[in-house]
C-alpha cells in the first residue's frame, strides 16, 4: 500500500501522523509511506528521525485579522492544492491521511478531487480549521472526543468515526508497580508527582512547581517529585530552586527534559500537565490521576477545551494559568495527594476516555477505506 501522510506545525499534529505511519508499516513491512508538510515546521525534525521521505508545500495559516500575510495566505490556500497534484500524479497513492494543521490543507483537498481515498483525524476536542474546512471533502474523520463530532454537526455524521488517538504502545502496556521497580522507587516513596510544561517549558507552571516544592514536597520526604523545566526554561528554574534551598533533596528531582516519559507516567501517582490532545489520551490510556494547566498560547485556546471535557465530569482538576494565584495549586494539589479515594474516583473517570486501541482500529478502517475507490 501507498500512502502519503500530512500533518504539521506543532508535535500535536505530527506525532499522531508518525503514530498512524508507523502503525501501517508494522502490519504491511512493504508499505510505502511518506509525507508532506512545510519547510518550517516541527515534522522536519521528528519525520526524518522515524525513517520518512518528507515532501513540502507552500501554505500558512491565516492571522486573526486582516493583513498582507492573510492575502498570501488566500493565494496559497487557493493555488497549494493545484501544486499538490503534481506531487499525487508521481507518488500515487492508495490513499491520503492527514492529522490537523493547516498543511493538510492542499493535500487533501486535491487528493479528494482526483478521487483518492482521504482521512483526516483530530485529537482535539473542538476541530481546528483546517479540519472544518476539509470536512465537505475527506471520506472519513477520525476523533478522539464525542464533542468533536458534535461541533462539526450531524451533516457529517456518517464519515465520522470515534477512534481515539494513536500513542506509542508503551502508554498502554506498562504497569504500575512494574514502572516503579523500574525505577527504584518501590518501597521507597509512597508516591510519585510528576510535573512538566512541555518540552521548550512553560514559565508559569515551573514557578508553580517550584513553589510547591518550597512548600510541601520538601517536608514531606514520602512524596518523590519529579519536575521537567523544559529547554528554554532549564537555567532560570534551576537558578531559583538554589534560590529556593531545594538542592540537596533526595525526594526532588528537576530536569530539563524527560526522556522515559512512559515508564514515568506508569509509575506516578499524579501527574501535572499541560493538555494537548496526545498528553489527555497518555493520561488516559495509564488510568492518571492528574491536574492540567492549559496554554493559553494556543489556537482557538484548544487546551483549555480539551482540559474541560475531562474536568466535567470528575476526571481531572484544571486551572488556568490566570487563575495561579495565592498558592491556590499548591493548596490543590496538596489535599489531592492526602486523598486517596479522590485520587481514586478521578483515575477511573479518566480511564473511560482511554481508547486503547486506537492505532488497530484507524490501521483496519484505513484498509477498507482505500479498497472502497
């Protein structure tokens, strides 16, 4: 089979694209697979590093209000998918996947035109443009939330088709008690925090975690807390956990960045967060316990709405960053690790969210689609 995937712009969109590719490579090994994003774009570090060709196109997103980037952004999003089928013509493909950004934009929509069988899937719960936009045109969409299918409406009720995400096998086959053996901590700690803003960091929440630090895992030597800063961030949290008198704590640990985050997250007891798509499904796939702090930094604030699907009904706790005040986290998550039965009620409200197995079901439905045409 040959396949051509599109996905691009933040790792959001191009891990759930490797996940899928990776996933048709290990049941079909003759498989060819490639795939299209821009030439600036995160996929150009993360696809080549899984082993795939990479083909760009030109195309950007739109600004929020009207500006000369937004007239060349109409020119690309009008001429990109007329471009797109060169790249269809030489690479014919059985079929087209994409994963959200705007890349997907020309791809699909010219593979749709030429009567290819495509796919896109979305792992936020409310659709991102590009999404809305291809949804006339694609023959299936794939979700992770039952929200999405509600937003895009009843009229595409019948491409769409709740899968869940594509994650790395390891985020649904580790155990707890294994991942803390593991690591050593067995017996040792009677609990595990583990706390991160992303791989670049996040400021805000290193602050928070570093207060919390300073005023409660420090005196409380049970607690083991494990804090990622992130690359940007590294210096000027480690320079106020001197600052703070956290060295030299064994029940601490701060890193830049955290390189076993399966066997981490297996083992923690609770996990602090952003909620990006693929976080919420990891999160879920391993039944956590877990607080989220959206980044307001993001389109259409998609964190924020994927963190309040899970808050609703008892499956997380969220605060906005805004809200960060007073020491209200650290009194938060304080009385979230004194309790017990709350830890327990929300790891089995987050694990109805858990769709295990997402990459088999979106691999076979992928095969029926492409002998449909």
């Amino acid at each position: 089979m040959k396949v051509l995937m599109t996905g691009g712009g933040t790792g959001g969109h191009v891990n759930p694209a490797i996940a899928i590719a990776n996933s048709i490579r290990e049941n079909q090994p003759d498989s060819v697979i490639e795939f299209v994003g821009t030439s600036h774009g995160i996929e150009n570090k993360l696809v080549p590093k899984e082993g795939y060709k990479l083909h760009h196109v030109e195309v950007q997103g739109f600004k929020r209000k009207l500006t000369p980037y937004n007239i060349k952004s109409a020119w690309l999003a009008f001429t990109s998918p007329m471009k797109a089928k060169k790249l269809l013509r030489e690479f014919k493909p059985d079929l087209v996947v994409g994963t959200g950004g705007y890349v997907c934009w020309p791809l699909l929509k010219a593979a749709s035109s030429m009567g290819i069988p495509t796919a896109i899937h979305e792992s936020n719960a409310i659709p991102g443009v590009a999404v809305k936009m291809l949804a006339r045109y694609v023959d299936r969409i794939y979700v992770n939330f039952d929200a999405t299918a509600a937003a895009l409406g009843d009229a595409y009720g019948d491409k769409i088709v709740k899968v869940g995400n594509p994650i790395k096998p390891e985020f649904s086959s580790l155990d707890y008690k294994e991942a803390r053996r593991k690591l050593g901590i067995d017996g040792k700690y009677s609990q595990l925090l583990l706390s991160y803003g992303g791989s670049m960091g996040a400021e805000k929440v290193n602050d928070e975690m570093l207060d919390f630090m300073r005023d409660y895992t420090k005196n409380h030597p049970e607690v083991f807390h494990i804090h990622a800063t992130g690359a940007i961030e590294y210096e000027a949290a480690t320079a106020k956990a001197q600052e703070y008198g956290l060295t030299g704590y064994e029940n601490i640990q701060i890193n830049e960045y955290i390189y076993n985050m399966p066997e981490l997250m297996a083992a923690a007891d609770v996990v602090v967060s952003r909620a990006g798509a693929m976080t919420l499904s990891e999160l879920a796939a391993l039944k956590k316990c877990c607080v989220l702090i959206p980044s307001p930094h993001v389109a259409d604030n998609h964190q924020y709405k994927n963190a309040k699907v899970l808050a609703d009904v008892g499956a997380a706790l969220l605060f906005e960053e805004k809200e960060l005040t007073d020491g209200k986290l650290t009194a938060a998550l304080s009385a979230l690790l004194g309790d017990r039965d709350k830890r327990a009620a929300m790891s089995k409200n987050i694990a109805e969210f858990a769709l295990p197995d997402a990459n088999r079901s979106i691999y076979f439905d992928l095969l029926r689609l492409a002998g449909k045409k």
